[in-house]
C-alpha cells in the first residue's frame, strides 16, 4: 500500500492510499484456499474443484469482496501508523472508474482529536448548599397525601355545592356560534371546586349547583391553549350535574399509613423524608456538578473537531425542535430558536470541550466503568423494554459499540465528576430549597449548557419561559393545559421502598464525549473508528421501545 498524505491542517487530516491489484489478488487466493475445500460442482468430488473454476465463476464477487477487506485493513493500518486519533467515522471513498484487476485509489479523509492540555485539576474550590429535611415539609407531605385520600360523601338532593366540594357531571362544549367541538363532550366528570384543575371560571360557576341542576357555564380559553383553534376563544359548556359529594375529614394517621400499603404512621414519615432527602442531595449534587464544569471550562481551552461540534448542535437543535411542537405557539418558539442559533452552537462546542476534557481527566487517573457496572446498567435499560423484546435489546447493545457506549458515557461522566469532588476543596452552606433551585435556575446554570437532561439547561443564557404542561388526553377540551393532577387516582403512592429514578436516555449524555464513547476510547488506541470499509453494513436496529 502506498500512502500519500494530502491534507494536514487543524484537526483535518486526508490521504490518498494506492492498493495495488497484486495485494487484492493475494486476499483473492487466500479465500480461495479457504473456500475450495467447501464447494461443490457437478462432475467434481466434494472439495476438489479446482481454484481455477471457482476463480472464474465467483471471481467477481470474491475481488469485491477481497477489495473491501483491503480497504479496510489500509484503513486500519493508517490510523495505527499514523498514530491518529480519529474524532469521528473517517470518510472512505473509491476513486471513480475504479475496474476489477486494477489498483485501488482510496481518498481517506477526518478530523483528529486534539491534544487537550493536562487538566487543571488542582485547586478547584466548590460550595455545596446543604438542605436539611424540616418537619414542616415532610407534615406538607403527610397532609397531601391524607387529602388524597379522603373520602367523599353523598350530600342531600337540595344541598348547594360550594368550593371544596366535589360535583360530577355531564357537559357539551359548544363554540360561540353554537357548534360542539371536538373533546368537549364528556360524561361523569369529576369537578373538585376550587382545585384549580380546569379552565378559568368553570368551576367557579359550578359554586351553588344542586343534584339534577342544568346550566350554562360561559367561559373563555387561555390564550397559551393547545389546542390552537380553542386558544383565547369563547365557548359555553351544557352542563347536567350528576351528583354533589362533601369532602370528609383528612386525617394523618395509622390509617392513613395502612391505605397506602405501609405497616405504620412512623414508617410513611420515615419514607417520606428519605425521599425529600434524596431529592434535596440530588438538587445539591446537580449544582455542585455545574459549579465544577464552570470551573473546568473557565480553565481549559482547546481546538474541538468541527464534525463533532456539529454532531452534538444537530442533537441539540433537534430535541429543540421536538420541544417547539409541543409549546403553545410552535411558530414563535422556532422563531425564538433560529434568533438564539449561534448560542446554541456555541454550547455544543463547550459540551464537546468538556467531554474531551473529562474523558482526559478519567483516563489519566484509572477510573473506568467496571463489567460488572455495565451488567447492571444493560438490565436496567432492558426494563423500558417489554418483557418479549428485553433479550434482543440486550444482544443488540452487546454487539453494537455505539449503542454500548452510549448507554455506558453518563455512569462514566458521573464517575469522574465524583472523582474531582474528592479532589476539590469544598465547604457547606445550609440553605433553604428556594435559595438551592434558584442557584440551579440562575442564569450561569442556563449558560452552562451542559447537561442535556437536566431542565432546560441547554438553553443560552437568556433564560426562555417556562413551558406549559400537556393538557391530559381525556377533557382535554376543559382541563387547563398548565394544571397538574393532584386527584386521588394521579397521586403517587410510596412503595415500601423508594423507586430509582430513571436515568435519562443514553442519547442525553451530560457532555458530548466520555471515555465509553468510541470518541475517547476506541479512537485512543486508533483501531476502532478506521472500521469503515466504503460499503458499510447495514447497522443492526435496536428494537422499538413500546411507551408507556
């Protein structure tokens, strides 16, 4: 193989490798050799056709075959020699006219990761708020989940509904020319008054409603409504009242406790400030972590590969874009996007940064994610899964690295940053919840930009609106879109042991790169990524995740 170099600038690399007809012509024989013992043909005994038959009726497939085993060795053997480190899939291509029983001229071209600088890693200073769990907090819990569950009961035919009380009925919604539309017709609703669930004045004008009562209730859309042709419009609801239900008393007991499946009061208090705890050191964990990639990012600046850059700015602009559809006003918040694009590039670029950075960090100082880790982590993604189709996730992340390195880069990430916790010099300082989530919300955890599954903290530093919540698909008509559930059905229940929370989707990686990535990994021995002959094969898909 004759290699010429044709391009060596930056972090941009490009080649030109001769393979010569001699060189594909021995691959040829050796799978000749391989193959005659195996092949049968009329007028010949098993295993001695001659090489020269086979070579004329298969010859064309075998060179074709022999050429890609070529390329890609030369491919290989070219990363190796050269001692790169390829930051993405290097691009192969076969020079046109290329005939069978000629030399082969391959054009190779790709970006190398940089050489990042040796981290700074001592003298990183960190604050970590503390919040303490207080008996108010876990007594606010205590009362939600007694309202939840309490009891309703039957009131008389003449008693008059008032706010607090709970009235089911049957409704048609109607625009205001009279025409019912699509979702607002409904039957045996529940309305708990003044809950605050539905849209604005409907169930103020249920006040004062009796068993059998008809009414007309007159009310206006929010203008920020999903469904566009309902936003800021009039519309009436036909209205037949089922029946009217007083709340019973809530109580925080031993009752209480048993209603929810736990052996005593003490036992839901205990597992309620456990889980209060958790969230608080998670709150606690999120801002340090932010705090510590500031410090990193402050400190270290390096060339990033521009293939990688725009790799995660189109990940980025897409999960963008999947949010957009959702917001009240899709078109305003696209057009918000486009105005802040620069920006968003610009925290893809930090998030490659940071991935080379840490990637460095942990390869220098041994942390790796254990087999037995990874074990843990493949079940615990094969749970998303239905039970028919968890073996054939799992073989799938076995054999594809891609799809192992993905699922493997947050636990490593998250390893590493626990590695500089232990290196950082940190002091406490109590805070309240408030002071910690508005420390996380501040406009320096939005510039950040580097965790993408942390609430909207890929944003650019001008902080955008709060995004309204989905109306629920039943009543979707009269339920306001930014309400949550608190009826007892939705509320959560506590299990006698606190759930995990899920970790995100292993696409949602809190920086672009990690040691699992073929990225820092593989591409840093430089035998892995040059694994492309020019006809790729077709990549195994992973099977499709049934949603909940």
């Amino acid at each position: 193989m004759q290699t010429v170099e044709t391009l060596n600038e930056g972090l941009k690399r490009a080649y030109t490798l001769t393979i010569t007809a001699k060189d594909i012509d021995a691959k040829v024989d050796v799978e000749l050799k391989r193959l005659a013992p195996q092949m049968k043909m009329p007028g010949f005994r098993p295993g001695k056709v001659p090489a020269n038959l086979i070579r004329k009726m298969h010859g064309p497939a075998l060179t074709q075959d022999a050429l890609n085993a070529a390329i890609q060795e030369s491919v290989q053997n070219l990363v190796a020699e050269k001692q790169l480190r390829p930051a993405m899939q290097p691009s192969v291509e076969l020079e046109d006219g290329y005939d069978l029983g000629k030399d082969a001229v391959v054009k190779v071209e790709m970006e190398v990761l940089p050489q990042v600088p040796a981290p700074a890693i001592d003298g990183l200073k960190l604050e970590r708020l503390t919040v303490p769990v207080a008996d108010e907090a876990v007594t606010e819990q205590l009362q939600k989940f007694a309202d939840q569950q309490k009891k309703w009961d039957d009131a008389a035919d003449d008693y008059v509904a008032a706010m607090g009380d709970l009235v089911t009925v049957d409704f048609v919604g109607k625009t205001a020319d009279g025409v019912a539309f699509d979702g607002g017709t409904g039957t045996d609703m529940g309305v708990e008054l003044g809950a605050g669930r539905l849209i604005p004045g409907f169930e103020d004008q249920l006040v004062g409603v009796k068993t059998g009562d008809d009414k007309v209730l007159n009310v206006t859309f929010p203008e920020e409504y999903q469904e566009k042709s309902l936003a800021g419009q009039p519309a009436t609801f036909d209205i037949t009242v089922k029946s009217v239900k007083t709340a019973g008393e809530s109580k925080i007991d031993e009752d209480l406790a048993k209603s929810l499946g736990l052996e005593s009061l003490e036992q839901l208090t205990g597992l309620l400030k456990g889980q209060i705890e958790q969230e608080h050191n998670g709150l606690t964990r999120t801002h340090m972590k932010r705090k510590l990639l500031d410090q990193l990012a402050e400190g270290h600046d390096f060339e990033v590969p521009p293939s990688m850059v725009e790799a995660e700015f189109n990940q980025i602009w897409s999960q963008l874009q999947h949010e957009a559809t959702h917001e009240a006003d899709p078109e305003a918040a696209m057009a918000e996007m486009e105005g802040e694009r620069d920006d968003y590039r610009k925290i893809a670029e930090r998030r490659v940064r940071l991935g080379l950075l840490l990637s460095e960090i942990g390869q220098a100082n041994g942390v790796e994610v254990s087999n037995q880790e990874m074990q843990r982590l493949l079940a615990q993604a094969a749970q998303q899964y239905p039970a028919e189709q968890r073996q054939q996730f799992m073989q799938y992340v076995q054999q594809e690295p891609m799809a192992a390195a993905q699922l493997r880069a947050p636990l490593y990430e998250d390893k590493v940053v626990d590695f500089l916790f232990e290196k950082a010099e940190i002091t406490d300082r109590e805070a309240t919840r408030e002071e910690l989530e508005a420390a996380i919300e501040s406009e320096d955890g939005f510039a950040s930009g580097t965790h993408v599954h942390d609430h909207d903290n890929h944003k650019p530093k001008k902080k955008a609106a709060a995004k309204k919540k989905a109306a629920p698909a039943d009543d979707a008509a009269v339920t306001e879109e930014a309400a949550a559930s608190d009826t007892a059905e939705d509320a959560p229940k506590p299990a006698k042991k606190a759930p995990a929370k899920k970790k995100a989707a292993p696409v949602e990686a809190e920086t672009a790169v990690t040691e699992s990535s073929p990225v820092a990994a593989e591409n840093a021995e430089g035998t892995e990524a040059a694994d492309a002959p020019v006809k790729k094969p077709r990549a195994k898909k992973a099977p499709t995740k049934t949603e909940a």
